[in-house]
C-alpha cells in the first residue's frame, strides 16, 4: 500500500489497548539532520466549541506507531 505524507492528515490514531481514539494527525516531527520521522502530532481537542481554546497537543513517538491502514493508525503504549 502506498501513502504520501498528506494522506496521514485523514488518518484517525487509535490506540491498541484500549481502542481509544486520540484524533487525526495533524503534523509530524521530523529529524532533519537523519531524515527520519521521530513522532505524530494530533492536534488537541476544543474544549466548548473551541470557545475556551484547545487542550495540549499529543505527540506520538515514531516507535509506537504499530500499523497503518486504510484509514486508520494503530498505536501502542501511548502515555497520556
């Protein structure tokens, strides 16, 4: 299967455990001195309607990252 990197945004990450899921991906951390993607961002969820702002993004380290599919990304052993 192949993706680009602008098909990550319409990915949703779920987490293994528990099925939780946390959003979609909304930007990646990249190492630019090895070329290697070191983690996800999802972006954090309104609070009342994005009236009171956002709670905190969530960074997903690379090595959690367990699976991707159609149109989902399993996680594993995310920290809150």
């Amino acid at each position: 299967m192949e993706s680009r990197i602008a098909q990550l945004r319409y990915k949703e990450v779920v987490s293994m455990e528990d099925g939780s899921r946390f959003g979609y991906v909304g930007d990646l951390e990249i190492d630019l001195e090895r070329g290697q993607v070191t983690a996800l961002v999802v972006p954090g969820r309104r609070r009342l309607f994005g009236l009171l702002g956002r709670e905190k993004d969530r960074r997903i380290p690379w090595d959690s990252v367990q699976r991707f599919g159609e149109d989902i990304i399993l996680v594993r052993d995310v920290m809150p």
